[in-house]
C-alpha cells in the first residue's frame, strides 16, 4: 500500500469542529509544560530506551468526537497490536476542537485531564494508565449538545484507572495552554477533523484495522 503525500482522513465518519480554544492559566504552576510529553503528543512505544523506532503513527483526536470513538472501538484490536511492536511509536495527540458541541467546553477540559493524568503518572515513559484513562473517556464519552462529564467525573476516572487524586491539576486547568499549543499545532499540520491518522507524517486513508496493520508494516520494513 502507497502511503501518499495527500492530505486524507481514516475512512471513517469524522466530526469537524470549529477550532475553540481556551486559555485558562492554571493557580497551581505553568499550563504548558508536559514534561512527559514528545512534541506535543504522548508516545506509546516498547522500543528499548534511548532508540528512536523507524515508525510514527500519529493519532489526533477529540475526547467529544464521536467518530474518534468509533475508531477506538473498531481499531482497539490494531492499535494494540500496533503499539507492541517495538519498531513503531503511536504518538496521541488529544485537542480541542469541539468545545462548541458542549455547555461547559468539553472538548478542553478532557483534554487537559488526559495531560494531567500522563503528567502525573507517566514520568517513567510508561503511559499504560493514561491508555485505560483515554479508553475510559471513551466508554464514557457524553452526548454532544450537552455539558460533558463533571471535573469531579473526570477525576473520578482518573483515580479509578491508577493516577492519585488530580481535582486541582483538572478544575484549575492547570494544562490549558499545552492543550491550547497542541491543538494549535494540529490546526498548522493541516489537520480539521478529527480523528486524523498519520504514519511518519503522512495521513492515510483507511478502511479496516488489518489495512492499518498491514500500512504500518510496509512503513517498517522499508526501514
């Protein structure tokens, strides 16, 4: 499979936002420094440290998009299959481009939770409790039109998949300015939908999870 320089979108039902970006300077220290994070995005790989693995898969979502849910439930089987091995690394990126599909700027505060979560739990490069906080947000993931999940919710579910008590990182939105620089970011790289999947840079278009698989080799073994 030919992965093209075109700009195309996974061939799933996306939802386009309008970019909504909240800045919001946090009490409790800066709003824009992740340390955990690499390059705006959360990295999952099992490449022995210190190594740069051949392959990037970049997967830009919103916590209120339902078309990113969609991919989460119809892809879980290949992501996981994707992140085992140890020539790739999935970089995350969760933005904010739907803060108008709730009351209370969803799309913004989810999104700072997952950035409190990885901060907090994943200093050693392991982020398997930001994934079950990121699958959780999903399973749990609320009607648009409405006010979205509570800061009290999102702590709740912070705590329940491993993290200690974050209710000041959420409710002050203490990470607001990196969501805002990430979403920024994405906004730049030509991205309007989400969810957008890219591998080594380049979006692909695609159908079924063993299409994903199979592009994501191709990438590897030409390395």
């Amino acid at each position: 499979m030919k992965i093209g320089a075109a700009v195309v979108l996974v061939a799933l039902a996306v939802g386009i936002g309008v970019w909504v970006l909240v800045s919001n300077e946090s009490a409790t220290g800066s709003s824009s420094n992740v340390t955990v994070a690499t390059d705006n995005a959360y990295r999952v790989t099992t490449a022995p440290k210190g190594t740069t693995p051949p392959v990037t898969v970049t997967v830009v979502e919103d916590f209120q998009c339902p078309a990113c849910r969609s991919f989460e439930t119809q892809f879980a089987g290949a992501m996981e299959q994707i992140r085992s091995n140890p020539k790739v690394a999935v970089d995350y990126m969760p933005i904010a481009i739907l803060d108008r599909m709730s009351t209370t700027n969803y799309s913004s505060r989810a999104a700072n939770a997952s950035a409190c979560v990885a901060q907090s739990t994943a200093g050693d490069g392991n982020f398997d409790t930001w994934i079950k906080f990121h699958n959780a947000l999903y399973a749990q993931q609320p009607e648009e039109g409405g006010p979205g999940l509570t800061n009290d919710e999102l702590n709740s579910i912070a705590k329940q998949v491993g993290a200690t008590n974050l209710k000041q990182c959420i409710g002050d939105e203490q990470f607001s300015g990196f969501v805002k620089d990430t979403t920024q970011k994405a906004l730049n790289s030509g991205v309007n939908s989400t969810p957008t999947i890219k591998i080594n840079g380049q979006p692909v278009q695609l159908s079924t999870p063993d299409a994903l698989i199979a592009a994501v080799n191709e990438a590897a073994n030409k390395q």
